[in-house]
C-alpha cells in the first residue's frame, strides 16, 4: 500500500565519469510506502542512481530531493549545502551491497553510533533505539558479537538494523542479498519483506533477486545504458515487457 505523498524525488539526473556519462537524464519519483525495485545488468546506472540520491557521488546535474531536502546538483560543497546533504542522508538510510561495519564495534555499537552521532541521543537513549531495531531483525542475541564472528547474512542485517535505527522515511538498498550461502540469503530477505509487508517502509532496491520483486515491489525499473527503459508493476514487467532488452535480461535471470 501507498500513499500520495512523494519522499523521493529525482529529475533529469545525469553523472559522468571523465568523458564516460553512466547516467543519462534518470527521472524518478517514489512515494511512501512503495518499494521500487531497480534491475538490469552490471554497469546500467542502477548503484550510481542510489549514490547520487544520498549524494555519495556527486551528480554531475539534476535535482534530488527526499523527504522536502531539496538539492542541486554542482557548485561547491559549502557549510549550507553539507548541512543539506547531512539531513537528506538521515531521511534515507542507505544499505551497501559490503556492509560497511566498523570492524571494532559490536553490533550494538555499530546500531548506535548513528542515534549518537547523527541525531545527538544519549547513550542510553541510543541503546534502547539500537537493541529494537537489532531484536526487530532477529540478532538481539547477537548485540555483544564483533562482525568478526557474524556470518554474512548477520552483517548484512545489523547494517539494516543500523539504517533503521535513524528512523528514515525511507532505506536505499544496493545488492542487499549478496551474503554468502542461501541461509544468510534467506535471512536478509525475510528482514526486507518484513520491512515491506509489516513495516510499510519506502524502500528503493537495488536487486537481481527477481523472486523478492515479484512478491514485494510495487514498481519495477529496468536499466539499460544509464536509462530507465521501462517501468511498471511486477505483473507488468514479467508478463508484457514491452522491450527485448528487458526480456532477454529476465529470461537470463529468472
């Protein structure tokens, strides 16, 4: 279920690396409540599109907004505009294809260093937001452990968990599903439908996990080329594509 209200919005985005343009005028709007799957094959835009919204790569132009922080693309990144970039990185939580854990962190820790960093909440105040958040992705035994001694699977979901904790409006997920073995496959994306189905939370994934798209997306991107070449409901894009492009890839992945 959705609702009208649009918490991302993306217009005419372009990036190029040195004279290469991985982006070609990509425009997007996601709604709350709406979990937006992107696919295609490697090197189509789709991790640049994720990073551009979070301003981890800076694009080279269009307009991002989420959640009303409104930025441009260009210009130097003044005391106002890092500000800016700050709070729309708290409203969209973001989820990398490695993890990212800081190795020398429990999963506790590494859950509450955003609420203490990023929003200022005491400590306590952060441990309370952290072992829900932890207990929500079923790892509240796992809060004293290293990621060390974590399988994939596990990091993966303490990275989750870590997103969560900053209570964006929404969580942007790049090749969520990547941990090693179908165990810790599984676990991640029960985490994510639990997200979708109990949580309603706006998520934009980055995915070749057809399966979770079918049962989960309300809208499906195909990238091709640093474009959207179509988009559509899952009904739509596995039944009536409308592109060979779009079919071969689903016929290679499915």
């Amino acid at each position: 279920m959705t609702d009208g209200q649009v918490v991302v919005s993306v217009e005419d985005l372009h990036k190029y690396f040195g004279d290469l343009e991985v982006v070609r005028g990509v425009n997007i709007e996601v709604h709350l409540g709406e979990v937006v799957v992107m696919f295609g094959r490697s090197g189509a835009g789709k991790s640049t599109v994720l990073r551009c919204i979070n301003f981890l790569e800076d694009p080279t132009s269009g307009v991002v907004e989420v959640d009303g922080i409104r930025l441009e693309a260009g210009g130097h990144r003044t005391r106002s505009k890092r500000e800016q970039i700050r709070q729309l990185r708290i409203r969209t939580g973001m989820v990398f294809q490695q993890f990212n854990l800081f190795p020398h962190m429990t999963a506790l820790e590494n859950v509450m260093e955003g609420p203490i960093s990023v929003k200022g909440l005491h400590t306590e105040q952060a441990r309370g937001v952290a072992t829900a958040v932890l207990d929500r992705v079923g790892l509240a035994d796992k809060a004293d452990q290293y990621p060390i001694r974590l399988s994939g699977g596990q990091q993966q979901r303490v990275a989750i968990a870590r997103a969560r904790a900053l209570e964006p409006q929404g969580l942007v997920l790049d090749e969520p599903t990547t941990a090693r073995g179908p165990e810790g496959f599984g676990e991640v994306l029960g985490v994510m439908k639990s997200l979708a189905t109990e949580m309603h939370m706006t998520m934009i994934v980055v995915t070749h996990e057809m399966g979770f798209a079918r049962e989960v997306a309300d809208r499906m991107m195909f990238f091709h080329e640093g474009v959207i070449l179509e988009e559509g409901p899952p009904e739509h894009m596995f039944q009536h594509t409308r592109f060979p492009e779009t079919r071969r890839f689903l016929d290679a992945v499915l």
